[in-house]
C-alpha cells in the first residue's frame, strides 16, 4: 500500500530506530558485568528501581504480547499451505470495487484452536530449558536461509506472467507503478475492502511494520546465560539489526519492480509464489521463523520476569523467583496464560500495535539510560564500546517517543498511563533499593553545580531559607535508644515552609574517636532512622569529642558547605538543670550561645518542648511576639512559617514592641504596623511604654521566683568571695575569673522579672510566645545568667527564644 518510497522511507526510519537503541544498548551492556533481565537490568541501574521495574514489566508484556503474534502468523500461513487443515475459510473480498478471483485466508476459530495448541507445544520446549532451546535453533535457522535464497533466486528469474499472474519480473515499469502510495480500506483479515472497517496510513503501517524490527533484545533478554556478554551483545545485536535492515529494503525494491500492485494487495503469500526452485519451502521458512521468533519470546519474557522478582522490589512478584540457574517454570506457566489468551483474539493486525507500544517504551528506556550516563560521564562510565554519543541516544529516544505517537496517540497514552501507574505502585508498595543508578549521579552532579553557583557570598533576603542544626540530645533525660527528642523533629518541620528545606540533627558523643567510631556509627543510622520515621527532611550527623562544648564548637566552625551552611541552632531550654542538679549545664549553655553568637549563628532555644503539637493537634488564639532587640526579622519571619502548618493555622500574630515614653507609643505603633504591611505579613502591633511597663503590678508567681533567684544568686556570690580570699585569687568561676557587678546583676534580675510579669499579663493563654534572647554578659558567671534565664522563662509553658544574627533574613522589596 505504500509504495515503492514510502516503504524505503518506512524500513529505514524503524531501522534507524533500532539502531540507535542498539548502539545504546552495546554501550551500556559493554560497562561492567550483566547479570538476567536484559534491559531490564541495564535501564533499573542506569534510571533507578522504579523506572526499572515498570518499563521492565512492560517489557515483559510486550514479549508475552509478541509470541502470540508469531503463533499467529506461524499457524496462519500453516493453513495457507495446507487448505485441507481448515475448517472454515473466507472466500470471496472486493478490491477498489472490482471483482476479482476469490481470495481465501483461514477462519478466526481456526486460527485460535491451532494457535492454542502450538502455544502449548512450545511451551514445553521452553519447559526443557536453555539448552534445548539451543540445540533446535539450527533447526529453525537453516531451513529460512535456504527458503530467502529460493525467494531472491525467484525474483530474479521471474518472467512477465510466470510463475503467476500478476508478475512481471524485474520491471521498470512495475517500479514505476508502484513507487507511490495506494492507501485504502480492509477487512479485519488485511483483504482490501471498500467497506473494510480499517484505514491504513504511514502512521498506521508503522505500527504494523515496526515488530518486525523489535528482535533486537533477543540475545540480551537471555544476558543470564551468555558466557561474555560484553562481547556478545554489541556484536550480535549490531550484525542482526544491520543484516535484517539490509534485506527489508533489497526485499522493498525487489517485490516492487517484480509484481503489479493488484497481486502485492491480493497474494498474502507472494514469496511462496515466486520462489524457486521449491516454492513450499517458503512456507517451511516462515512457519519455522515465526515459530522461532515465538520460542526466543516465550523463552526472554519469563526469565525477565524472573529477573524482575529476584530483585525483591516488588514483593507481589515474590512467585516468580527461581534460585540462581534454575528454570522460571511458574514464570513460564504465567507468560502463556497472557500468549494464549492474545492468541484467543486471533488478529494478527490488531495484535501488534500494542507489541510495538512495550517494546518503544523499552527502547526510548535504553536510550534514555546511555544518554543520562554519557552525558553526566561519571568515573564509572568506561563502556568497551566506544561507537557512541550523547546525541545519537537522545535522537534515539526521541525517535521512539515519535513513533509512538505516529502509531497512535491513544495506544500511546494507554500504554505511558500504564506504565505510570507501575512506577506509582512501585514508589508506594516497593522496596527502596540504591542501584547506584544515574539519576543519583544527576543529583550528585547538580548538587555540586548548585553549591559552586551559590559561591560563599551572603545569600539574597529573598532567597534565605532557615537550614536549622538541632541540636538533639544537649541535655535531659532520654532512654538511650533514643537518638532524638521525639517533638525535636516536629518543631524543624514546623520551621520550614511545605516541608522545603534541610536540617541537619547533631549529636555529641563524649569520648575518643578512635575507640567510640563504631559506636558514632550506630548512633548515626539509629537517628537517620529516626529522621526517616517522622518524615523529616535532614541528615544525621554524629561527632566524637572530649566534651561537649569541644564537640559543639568543631561543628559550628566546619558544619555544611559554602552557603549551605546551617545559620540557625535549635536546642531544648535545660529546664531539668536544677532539679537534677546538673552543675555543669550553665558553663555549656552559656559557652554554646557564645559561639553561636562568635560564628553568626542565629540562635532557637525551645521552653516547653514537651507539650510541643504535633501535626494532627489544632492550636488557637495568639502567637505572640515580643520583639525587643533587632534581628533581622527573623522572629517575625518564623512566626509567619509556624501559620503555614496545619497545626497553627488558626492562630493570629500580636507583635509586642516597648516605647521609652507614652508619646513615642503612637509613632512607634505606626511605623512597626507600616513595617509589617510592607513585609506582606499580618499582626496586630500592642505597645507597651516604658512608664506603663515601670507602673504595672508583677504577677505573684513571678515575685516568687524573683525572691528565690535573689538568694541563689548572693549565696552563690557568697562562695565565691569566701573561696577567693581563702586562696587569695581573683573572683573565679567556671575555671576563669570573673567581673561581678553587684548592682548591674540586680538591674538584670529586675528588668528579667518585669518582661516575665509582662509575658505572664499579656500571653498566659498564648499558644506560642516568641521572645529575643539576651546575649551573655561578659565576665559574668554562667550560673547569674541561667538564674536570669530561668526568670524569664517561669510559668510561661511554650516559649521560643530567638537571636538573629548580622544580617536581615525579610525584605520589604519585590
């Protein structure tokens, strides 16, 4: 129907095709030892698990697919042959409204029942195993070789009306008549028809021509046993896409210069009718190369299978694992369960646009694989094969992508949506596997890429994300199969806008390195897990040093990579340090916030992270803030990333400033209310004048713990004073001597207290209260300002306390 042109134009673009795919596949099957699954095998490691397994499931369909199509065509061109075998038989068509001679072809139920049969009786070939299937492959060869040279040494004898109508021998004229296309209607059957249901086109005749291109994964399907195959593969595949490519189009030229275009439509079987000297041995040729064909399909598509469970990613396919050397047979029973019911369909035509969708998508997954290998050439990817390019792999793709939707859009949708939907089912219900695949090599290459165009320049206010360290086991009582504070993970996510973002979960093991390591590297993969498990995004680190503070001062010096360095450190207020009487938590805290503050770390210290809310548990009324030392906005800017979880949805921001005088209260009210507008952000501004502040009663409880402070702190001053005269030092504490100023500790205590009364008035019911941290004074006891802390923290339940660092983290531009 297409002509002398189109079919050349036809054979060649499929055979460009497979052979691009081919060059591809010698590249990647030449880069290292293979193991069974073919294709499989190479696109699962080159794309990853997922992509793997559904293309290779699809693979498996288009092999099972494929060998009813041979049977089909074996069985058929069988009753051609012998007439006598059939039952039923169509006599009489029509072409281009003339009638003409009666054309036969077999009856569908003919086709099935000998179809079913012959499924079976292979079946039990492939049952014998690899060797068998070996042995008898001479059998199938030598009688089609001998069947091409009767057909070629027909045509060239071939005479003007012998040896039948319709042939004129090797004609101009006949090359001339049928150089263009003569499109039109068929029957089911392929028999010209005016009122046949099917059209054929190009698109359409691609379709139905492409299977016979798609033997190329023939030697590859059985990688498992071939005894080299970096040397079998290329070499095979390459000579049978060359040799086969070759033949279709001497055959186009030759079938088109030797008949009428009236006996090419009507005679199915024309090689047997212009072979010579044995024109039945055509038939032996074709019906033993279709049923060839259908043994290395049935034999390929059950050890896919099988490959694909050992991989033990899909457990539903746990069935079809065989022990290393053993017979798929459960695999075998499987693939001609879906052979005979293709067969039961009966069309050959129909049949094979759905072969040729599976075995695109295989292809353009070959392809696709040596172009992401070879274009991100990592120092792994040394194929022996050196005729190949990232170019040729992707034009090979993409010429696969085209066919397909030359064939048929719908087929095509049909068969991506499929394939979809196994790669979903593989993400949810599959086993995560690391291949070493290319697309970790693509994220390698692009996270290096990304860091190196980042530089180590301050990063844009618009482009700031918070990359938070948590700090997970500083102090407190954990079991010590608890890597973690269970809520620690809940309130980094709450820091990060739709879960976008990195943190980083540290842990300090006290120690030397070198005889701790294994136990850093338990501790690690136990918090990994942990991570994995409330489903945070984060690494874990682990670090092995002599103390704490030593630990927490190497991490903060050297933690993360040019920009993507953490620049905020969370960690759990010590709310415990009292009651258990742990006396060296001060030193720590305090020297941890002074490094933070020496390395420009923003600093996060949770108070109450016990009642923490976890996403499921609704929060309402205010997240209050009282914003009393400039931060670069960076308070402001986690309380509007806490309203974006579903846990704090519902609350309102109130943003707490202090005015020197009740005049200033208006100004300042304005100028923070325009501040905030031009931010994007929505809160209501209270202003608390310092006169107002100085007048307001204290809360009871805060009195209290002002008091107890009081004596704490002079007893503590007491001890000192007494152990520096008694050995005549400088007033010493924490191992280094200190400046204490009397009345400079009772201005910090009161000015403590006046802030915890105000918290206490104004956020009791508060679901969240941010405020800023006061840094550490100079030369002052660690112990002074635990008790100041301490104060500022009473009573209030759930408190963020937060230091920015040198630079704004909000802007009020576009």
């Amino acid at each position: 129907m297409a002509g002398i042109g189109e079919s050349l134009l036809l054979v060649a673009f499929c055979g460009s095709c497979t052979f691009l795919t081919t060059i591809s596949l010698s590249a990647i099957a030449t880069n290292g030892a293979m193991k069974g699954g073919g294709p499989y095998y190479l696109i699962g490691r080159a794309l990853g698990p997922e992509v793997g397994v559904s293309i290779g499931l699809c693979f498996f369909l288009g092999n099972a697919v494929a060998g009813a199509m041979y049977v089909l065509g074996a069985v058929e061109t069988f009753l051609d042959a012998v007439p006598a075998a059939g039952i039923l038989r169509e006599t009489v068509t029509r072409v281009n409204g003339t009638d003409i001679a009666p054309i036969t072809r077999p009856s569908l139920h003919d086709l099935q029942i000998y179809g079913i049969v012959v499924t079976i009786l292979l079946c039990f070939i492939v049952f014998g195993g690899v060797k068998i299937i070996n042995r008898v492959a001479p059998a199938f060869l030598v009688p089609v070789v001998f069947s091409l040279v009767c057909i070629f040494s027909g045509i060239l004898l071939a005479r003007n009306g012998r040896p039948a109508a319709g042939i004129t021998g090797l004609s101009s004229e006949s090359f001339k008549d049928n150089w263009g296309p003569a499109y039109q209607r068929t029957s089911n059957a392929g028999i010209p028809d005016p009122n046949g249901k099917i059209y054929w086109s190009f698109n359409a005749l691609v379709g139905l021509f492409f299977p016979a291109v798609t033997g190329i994964m023939a030697g590859s399907n059985r990688s498992a046993s071939l005894k080299d195959t970096q040397r079998s593969i290329p070499i095979g595949t390459l000579a049978a896409t060359l040799t086969t490519s070759a033949l279709y189009l001497v055959s186009v030229l030759f079938f088109g210069s030797v008949a009428t275009r009236d006996k090419l439509l009507t005679d199915r079987l024309l090689t047997a009718s212009i072979a010579w000297p044995f024109p039945a041995i055509v038939y032996v040729g074709i019906i033993l190369s279709t049923l060839g064909a259908a043994l290395q399909s049935l034999t390929g598509a059950p050890r896919l299978l099988a490959a694909i469970a050992n991989d033990d990613i899909l457990p539903v396919l746990n069935y079809f694992k065989v022990v290393d050397g053993g017979e798929p047979h459960v695999a075998t029973f499987f693939t001609a369960f879906i052979c005979i019911g293709c067969v039961v369909i009966g069309n050959l035509d129909l049949i094979s646009p759905t072969i040729t969708m599976f075995y695109l998508l295989c292809y353009a997954g070959v392809n696709l694989s040596c172009f992401l290998l070879d274009l991100l050439d990592a120092p792994s990817w040394r194929p022996r094969w050196k005729f190949h390019h990232w170019s040729l792999s992707l034009v090979g793709a993409l010429l696969c992508i085209v066919i397909m939707f030359l064939i048929s859009w719908t087929f095509t949708v049909v068969s991506l949506a499929l394939a979809s939907l196994i790669y979903y089912y593989v993400s949810i219900k599959g086993k995560a596997g690391d291949w070493g695949d290319g697309f970790k090599s693509a994220y390698f290459q692009l996270a290096l890429r990304s860091l190196r165009s980042l530089g180590a320049s301050q990063v844009h206010p618009k482009n700031w994300y918070p990359i938070p360290l948590i700090f997970c086991r500083p102090w407190g009582k954990l079991p010590e199969n608890v890597p973690c504070h269970p809520k620690l993970a809940d309130f980094a996510n709450c820091m990060k806008k739709k879960g976008r973002g990195m943190s980083i979960f540290i842990s300090i093991i006290d120690g030397d390195y070198h005889e701790r390591v294994e136990d850093a590297k338990a501790a690690c993969k136990q918090l990994s897990t942990y991570i994995d498990y409330k489903q945070c995004e984060g690494v874990a680190e682990i670090v092995v040093a002599p103390n704490m503070s030593e630990g927490f001062r190497g991490i903060v010096q050297t933690m993360g990579l040019g920009n993507l360095k953490p620049n905020i450190i969370v960690m759990r207020y010590p709310e415990i340090w009292r009651r258990e009487n742990l006396i060296e938590i001060p030193a720590t805290f305090v020297g941890i916030i002074n490094d933070c503050i020496v390395a420009n770390k923003a600093v996060v210290i949770v108070k109450g992270l016990d009642e923490w809310p976890n996403e499921y548990q609704r929060q309402y009324g205010t997240i209050d803030l009282y914003w009393i030392v400039r931060d670069g906005g960076l308070m402001l800017l986690l309380s509007q990333l806490l309203l974006t979880k579903d846990s704090f949805e519902g609350c309102k921001i109130q943003v707490f400033c202090i005015a020197e005088e009740d005049s200033d209260a208006e100004g300042l009210k304005a100028d923070v209310k325009k501040f905030l507008y031009d931010l994007r952000m929505q809160a209501e501004v209270i202003v608390i004048s310092m006169k107002s502040w100085e007048g307001q009663g204290e809360q009871q409880e805060s009195i209290e713990a002002f008091s107890a402070a009081q004596g704490r702190i002079a007893s503590y001053l007491g001890e000192m004073k007494e152990r520096a005269e008694r050995d005549k030092t400088p007033l010493m504490a924490d191992g280094k001597p200190v400046v204490v100023n009397e009345q400079q500790v009772e201005k910090f205590l009161y000015t403590t207290l006046k802030l915890n009364s105000t918290i206490l008035k104004y956020s009791r019911m508060a679901a969240v209260v941010f405020v800023s941290l006061p840094p550490p004074p100079a030369n002052h006891p660690a112990f002074f300002y635990m008790e100041y802390m301490d104060l500022l923290v009473e009573n209030v339940p759930r408190l963020l306390i937060v230091r920015g660092y040198r630079r704004d983290v909000v802007t009020l531009f576009t």
